[in-house]
C-alpha cells in the first residue's frame, strides 16, 4: 500500500483509529534514538498502553497462552534475580524484559482491534531505519564535524544507539519492508 492510499485511509477513519495510528507511527519513527536511558521509546509504549486502555481495546483469546508463558518467565526472572549476587544488573534485565512483553502484548492488541494499524507501524519502522542510516553515513565520512564520534564506536556506526551491533540489527527488518513496499 502507498502512502497516498494509506493517508486517505487514515482520513476517513474514525478518531480513535487515527489516534491510534498516529501514536504507533510515533513510536517505531523514533525508535532508532535509544543512547540514553530511558529512550522516547519507552515513555510512548506507556502512553500507548494507556491510550489502549483508555479507548478498551479487545484483547484477543488466542493472546492468553503468550501472556501466561511471559508472565511465568518473568516470574523466574525475578526469583532468579533474587538469588543472584549482583541484585541491580538482574533487576534491570526483567525491567527491560517486562517492556519488551509489553510491546508486543500491545501491538498483538492494536492489531487485533485496528487491523489497519500494521500500515503505520510499518512506515514508522521505515522512516527509523531511513534516518539511522542518514545520520549513520553522514557520521562515517565525517559529514557532522566533531558530532561524527557521538555516532560512532571504534570506526563502527552505531548511530543513535549505544553498540554497532544492535544498530546492524536494527536496520535488517526495516530493509525487508521497505523491499515488500517496493
């Protein structure tokens, strides 16, 4: 689907509809800034799933099982945390666990409910991939002056994220649906 024919989708959606895509388109666009903790990211998962509750989205049947395997596995997380020597760095871990969970129980929601939300979120994961790569190239040649090392980590691009690894990881789904757009 085109932007164009997606736009016009959107303009002859109901309120919450359009709220809701909007909301969601935000939250992928962004999701290429996390150098520091908390990211935008997270605040907006937050505010998504109040707007969620706000509006009663349905949570589907087939969606219980995920939810009771992920909340037995955060169960053990926080027993394994417990027990563990270093009691922050474990707690952290079932912290970003606990987003993780959230966002996808969130997304099976709004596209449960809003099937037509999967076109946002798709341009959203694009425009993110598109300005992590810009602003990843334009770093690599030097195009940003001194701003070029904030992006970088030993000659490797690492854009607005803190490892290069998780930056390559990043960008791959993003070229799969903007190759399945073409």
């Amino acid at each position: 689907m085109t932007i164009l024919a997606s736009s016009q989708q959107i303009l002859t959606a109901p309120p919450r509809n359009v709220l809701a895509h909007s909301l969601l388109w935000l939250i992928f666009a962004c999701s290429h800034v996390v150098l520091f903790e908390p990211a935008p990211y997270e605040f907006l998962v937050i505010l998504a799933i109040l707007f969620a509750c706000l509006v009663s989205l349905q949570i589907s049947q087939q969606l219980l099982p995920l939810i009771a395997l992920m909340g037995l596995h955060l169960g053990s997380l926080i027993l394994a945390a417990m027990l563990s020597v270093e009691l922050m760095p474990s707690l952290q871990f079932a912290g970003i666990s606990v987003i993780v969970y959230a966002t996808t129980i969130l997304l099976s929601i709004y596209i449960y409910s809003i099937p037509s939300c999967i076109n946002p979120i798709n341009h959203g994961y694009v425009i993110a991939g598109l300005l992590s790569s810009m602003l990843g190239i334009a770093a690599y040649f030097g195009f940003l002056g001194d701003y070029s090392e904030i992006l970088l980590r030993f000659d490797r691009v690492k854009s607005l994220f803190k490892d290069p690894n998780v930056y390559g990881a990043f960008l791959i789904p993003r070229h799969f649906i903007a190759s399945l757009n073409l």
